[in-house]
C-alpha cells in the first residue's frame, strides 16, 4: 500500500510538472477565449492513458507500472479540475456558447482519444 501511494505521487508530481510545462508553452503561442492549453493537455493525456492501458492489456506488466503512469502520471498530468473551473470562468463571464462548445469538444475528443490510444496500441504492443 506504502509503495502505490509512493509511485502515484511521484508519478503525480511529474505529471503535474509537465502539465505546467505543456501549458505555459501553448500559452506563449496560443491566445484565445477557447482554453486551447488545457484542451490539447487533457486531449494528449487521454490518448496516452488508452496508449498505456493498451500496452498493459497486451503484456505482463507489474501493476505498480499502472499506479506510477496511469493513476499517478495521467491523473497529475490532465486537468479536469482546470477544466470545470474555466467553464464555470466562461459561463460567468457570459461566454456560454464557448463554454458548451468546449465541454462538448473536450468529452467527444478526449473519449475518443482514449479509444484511438487503445487501438494504436494495438498495433505497436502486439507481440502475440
């Protein structure tokens, strides 16, 4: 139990840390009422999950690799806490159209990220 939560917080610690990274570059380049950042963020971490619950599906991995990479560093690395707090920033700020325009992108884009990274992995990790 000790050595999970040890591994998920390095794992979250790292993915938090990459998370800021990923977003203050695409701010430096990106500029828009849309939250682009925590979009391709949340996007990106979705389609690594499925990648690595792919891989793990396929191989005989120690579930500590789980905890390290998909609770620890997916969970600290995406952001959908970022996420509800900037809808609720866009539907008091009367921008309800983005709002429902990223709420909408973000659920059919980041699941079927999820399901692309899977599949893919498919592909890459098959060794049968």
């Amino acid at each position: 139990m000790i050595l999970k939560i040890i591994l998920i917080g390095i794992g979250g610690g790292a993915g938090s840390i990459f998370r800021y990274l990923t977003s203050e570059l695409l701010a430096k380049y990106f500029q828009s009422a849309f939250p682009i950042a925590t979009f391709i963020i949340n996007f990106t971490g979705c389609l690594f999950t499925g990648l690595l619950l792919g891989f793990f599906e396929q191989q005989t991995v120690n579930n500590n690799l789980k905890f390290l990479f998909i609770t620890g560093f997916c969970g600290g690395y995406t952001t959908f806490s970022a996420f509800a707090a900037e809808n609720m920033n866009l539907f008091q700020s009367e921008n309800s159209t983005t709002a429902f325009l990223y709420i909408l992108s973000s659920a059919l884009v980041c699941i079927t990220a999820v399901w692309a990274g899977f599949i893919i992995s498919q592909f890459i990790f098959n060794v049968r």
